[in-house]
C-alpha cells in the first residue's frame, strides 16, 4: 500500500467537487405591485354653460294709489299679508260721491222726463224737430254724468288688482289722501323674474326655453332653478352685451325682489357623457393620458378632453363606460406595472383607533 492511500478518499472528493458546476446565484424576487386608487368612469349629463351675475324681480310690483281725492275711512288689511284680487285694501268716506250721485239721478230722472214729454209733442206736431234733438242730448249728458259719479263712488274701495302680498303702509285711518298718494306696495312672489346679461359672443347660442341654474346668498347650499322666456333685442353699446330675462318658480316664497344671484346658462348638454376625477388626468406635453386597470397591470390610455367642471373633467374619446382608471399614484408608474388597487375602508388612514 503506497503510504500516500489514505490521502486518496479526500482527493478523490476534492476531484469531484472541483469539477462540479458551481451553484447559480438565486433569482431576484419580484417588485411587489403597486398599491394605488381607482375609481369607475363616471357617465353622467355635461352642461356648457355661461356663467353671469343677475337681479331678482317680482312678478309684478305695483304701488297701491287713490285715482281720487278723500278720507281715509277703513284699512282692511295687515302689513306683510297675502291678499287676493279684488279684496277691499281702504275705504274712503263715501259720503261726498254718494251725494254727487244722488244728485246725478236726480238730473238724469227730470231729463228723462222732460225727453218724454218733448218725444210726445213732436209725435203730435206740436214740437219741434230741435226741441227733441236737444231733449235727448240732454238725457245722454245725464246720463253720462250718473255713471262718472258711479265710477268714483266705487273707487272709494281700493282694491288689490292682483294676488299678492302688501309691503309695509304709508298712511293711517283719517289721514287725507290725494289723487296719486302711495299707499302700500304689492307684490307678486309667487314666481320672480330673473334680469341678467350674457355678452353678445353667447347671442348665437341663446334661446328661449334654456335652462339657468341660480344660487343666492341667503340660500348658499340650495339651487333655483327657471327657464329663459324673454331677451333685450337690442345690444348694450358700452358693455357689449344683451339682457335676458328668465322665469323662476317661487312657491315657498324663499326668493325676493332685489336679491343678487349668480347665474349659469345652459347653453348645451352632453347627455350620457364620460365623467372622470380631474386628479386621474396626466398631462404628457399637448397631450393627456390616463392608466386603467387591466388585469392587474396600469395600462396608459390616451384621452381628449371635453368641458372641466369643480373636480372632474369630460372624456371626448379614449376610454369607455366600464373601464376603471387610477387617480392616485400613477405619477410613479410604468406602462404595464402591476398594482393593486387599495381598499379605502382597510386603508390605515381610515382604520379604526383600536386597529392602530
């Protein structure tokens, strides 16, 4: 036995580990996806709007005043009170009207007689053809005299000319009024009228029947909304623009003349249109894009865009009704890149304290 035999089991497995192939260096795990947000397209109805500032008016407005000169006898109504047509607001003294009447059917009865007697004598010959002319001329004086001072004995009730309500009174019981005096003021809230201008670029889109959308101070979260009924046909030569007057239901009563509104008018609606949040939108030079969801992975879709609105924005082209697109997140993706969309309800932002 040679004397280096004993060496010969360790050679022989360094021989055999020498020659084997060396191990391979283990693969590099894959990035796990990436977490974003999605949400649905959206459709809904766009509207193309002009926006303006404008000025309630009522329906109709009218000072409440005398054609006739007199006392005041009677007030029938209360400040602030809804009256119908026709109601008795003052009663005047009537005493001075009802005596000129009196003395009016006093007059139209002798002329009548005397037109009778005068009619008699002609038919008998025995009166001129004159005397009856002037006869009957007489009787149509008095006549016409009785039904003036019929007239202004009734205008001795002054009455509302529409349904309204009364504003706050200017006269009181006894006080003398003359002809023309303001008295109360009624007006009719049961729709208001809407005055504002548009500039004439907007003239060519601009029809009656359109639809606005109004907002006032005292009602900040609340929306009126009227229909277009009448515009100005002439142009403002300072401002460049032209007045329309719209019509806006008023049943509670919420909206008074006078109020400051701002105002939108629906030009035009694209109905059944595609609504995204504005944060999902990427603008790439002249160019925007958004990533959808497919499959897992963020696919980049080129998008037109339509009319912007508070929040989101209208696709003209580029994506479809039941496509789910990224809007958080996509400024750190790739094309392709996996992701996972996360649940806003398990996010940690949104977990309960007892879960922290």
């Amino acid at each position: 036995m040679s004397k280096y035999s004993h060496f010969m089991p360790l050679l022989a497995l360094y021989a055999s580990s020498s020659l084997a192939d060396p191990p391979k260096p283990a693969a590099p795990a894959a990035p796990p996806p990436t977490l974003v947000e999605a949400v649905n397209v959206k459709v809904d109805t766009v509207n193309i709007e002009a926006t303006a500032v404008g000025t309630l008016r009522a329906e109709e407005n009218v000072i409440v005043r005398s054609e006739i000169a007199g006392r005041i006898q009677a007030l029938h109504f209360s400040e602030g009170q809804t009256v119908e047509t026709g109601k008795s607001l003052i009663s005047l003294d009537p005493a001075e009207y009802k005596a000129t009447l009196a003395q009016s059917n006093a007059t139209l009865n002798l002329n009548n007689l005397s037109f009778e007697r005068t009619k008699d004598l002609v038919a008998k010959n025995l009166a001129s053809r004159q005397a009856f002319d002037e006869a009957r001329a007489k009787l149509d004086e008095s006549r016409a005299h009785q039904a003036l001072d019929q007239v202004r004995l009734e205008k001795t009730e002054i009455r509302a000319p529409f349904r309204g309500m009364l504003g706050l009174r200017n006269i009181s019981v006894g006080a003398y009024i003359k002809p023309g005096d303001d008295l109360v003021t009624l007006v009719d809230l049961s729709s208001v009228k809407l005055d504002f201008r548009i500039p004439e670029t907007y003239l060519s889109q601009v029809k009656i029947g359109q639809t606005v959308n109004v907002h006032v101070d005292a009602y900040p979260n609340q929306e009126f909304s009227g229909k277009v009924f009448a515009l100005d046909p002439s142009i403002d030569e300072e401002t460049r623009t032209v007045l329309l007057r719209a019509r806006i239901q008023n049943p509670k009563g919420e909206l008074f003349a006078g109020m400051f509104t701002r105002v939108a008018l629906i030009l035009e609606q694209h109905k059944n249109a595609l609504v995204v949040p504005e944060q999902a939108i990427v603008p790439t030079g002249k160019d925007s894009m958004v990533f959808k969801v497919v499959d897992g992975k963020a696919v980049p879709a080129k998008v037109q865009l339509g009319v912007r609105r508070t929040g989101d924005v209208e696709i003209v082209s580029g994506l479809k009704p039941e496509d789910k697109i990224i809007t958080t997140g996509q400024m750190k993706l790739r094309p392709n890149a996996d992701v996972k969309i996360l649940d806003k309800a398990a996010s940690p932002a949104t977990a309960s304290p007892q879960n922290k």
